[in-house]
C-alpha cells in the first residue's frame, strides 16, 4: 500500500472525525450542517461522531492532537472552509510526516 493511498483510506477519515466530532460535539453543530462543511454525508458524520469506524483509523485518530484541531474548528465554524482541507493536510504531516507529503507533491506539479 502506498503512502497516498494509506492517507486516503485511514488518515483523512481520522482527520474527518476528529473534526466531525469538535463541530457536533463542542460547536453543537448539527451532522446536517457538518457533512455540509467536510463534503459527506450526514450519515458518515453519524459513524465519526459515534466512533463506529475501523480501529487502525482510530488508533490514527488518537496519534492527533485535539488542540491542533481545535484551532482550525473554530475558523471552520466561523465560515472558513478552506481551512477543511488545511487540517486535514496538517493531520497527514502530523500523523507522519515522512509518507504524507500530499500537499507538496501537488504543489510540486
């Protein structure tokens, strides 16, 4: 398995439900409203908030600091959308950030 393809199945999800689950559960933002916000359905914030994934995704899940986090829910709440895709790139490099390097291969193009 390469590192893009890891980062897709287990690490964006990771980044997803931490994120999912600051917006329901510290925000009171409604799933309908959250799924709205990271582009998936309200049933998969459903399976985020509730912890009903894969345990290597959450064992990646626990690898993420929740104050880091918490700084890009708070300008995600206040309507900055583009900071969905920053957090989530921050998780990759975070989680590890010899295989995860998505946004400099992008850039690099």
């Amino acid at each position: 398995m390469t590192s893009y393809i890891a980062a897709y199945d287990y690490v964006v999800p990771a980044a997803r439900a931490s994120i999912a689950k600051a917006l329901v559960k510290k925000h009171n933002m409604s799933e309908k409203d959250a799924a709205k916000m990271l582009g998936v359905t309200q049933a998969a914030i459903s399976k985020y908030v509730s912890s009903k994934y894969s345990q290597k995704i959450k064992d990646i899940e626990g690898r993420i600091d929740p104050n880091e986090i918490d700084g890009y829910v708070s300008k995600i709440v206040k309507g900055d959308d583009v900071q969905v895709g920053n957090c989530i790139c921050h998780v990759c490099q975070m989680v590890n950030p010899f295989d995860c390097k998505i946004k400099e291969a992008a850039e690099a193009v």
